[in-house]
C-alpha cells in the first residue's frame, strides 16, 4: 500500500509539473523517477487519482481543474525574478486566481499577494519559483 501511495505522490508530482499527454509518457516519466511499474498499474492509479484530460489533451489534477480553468481565461503573462513569480491578468482577475493559487495548495509557494491584476508569489528559491512558473505556463497552454 505504501508503494502505491508513494507512486501516486510522484504522479501529483509530474502531472503537475510536466505536459503529460499519454500513460506511456506518465510511466517514462515515473521510471525516470525511480518507480517501475506497467501503463496498467498506471491507468489504475489514472482512475483511483482521478485525473482528468484537458482540451489540449494533457492530464490534470481533478483538483487543479478550477485553477486551470481561472489561469487559463485570465492570466495574461508570467515572469521570475529569482524567488518571486509575478503574474498579470485580465482587470479584476488578480484575487480570483490567487485565491485558486492558495487553494491548490502548491508546496512551492511560500505566499502570495494579489492586486486587481497582478499577483507576487514568493517561493522559497529559484528553483521552486520556476516550477511555479512553468506550471502556470502549463495551465495557460504554453511550455
């Protein structure tokens, strides 16, 4: 049962950070991580997980639809400096995607405060602060 939980948590990991398309990619991308396991075991976790599939066909967290949804529609640019991320969106939309921000839960962000339509997100380093910024890229369709 651990095994399982543990895989699953590197799942939440990679589908979160990368543009996963099919279950080959996911197991590719799980073997990469040290976890050996067939697309069947990973189409079981697929379903226990329930990850969904974008227009765009890229997995996603049943719980990420709403925040992919917000970033999506009003996220307008993303740039980071060092271990701030900032965002622009359409006017208005500043808090209601900050607010989707805080309830993903990202382990990355430290914090954020949010205006009409900008956002600051502080992270604890570079590192995380480009993981930030690469998965909302992700979200809003970009690389």
């Amino acid at each position: 049962m651990r095994k399982r939980t543990e895989r699953q948590e590197a799942i939440r990991s990679i589908v979160r950070r990368e543009r996963v398309k099919t279950q080959r990619d996911l197991v590719s991308h799980l073997a990469a991580a040290g976890y050996r396991c067939t697309q069947a075991t990973v189409s079981r976790d697929i379903a226990d997980m329930g990850l969904r599939k974008l227009p765009e066909g890229v997995y996603v967290l049943a719980e990420d639809v709403h925040l992919q949804r917000m970033i999506a529609e009003l996220v307008e640019s993303v740039v980071r400096s060092q271990q701030l991320v900032i965002v622009k969106t359409t006017a208005g939309g500043g808090q209601g995607v900050a607010a989707a921000l805080d309830a993903a839960n990202l382990d990355e962000i430290v914090g954020s405060i949010a205006g009409d339509d900008t956002i600051m997100i502080v992270t604890d380093n570079d590192a995380d602060a480009d993981t930030v910024r690469a998965g909302i890229e992700k979200f809003r369709g970009r690389s």
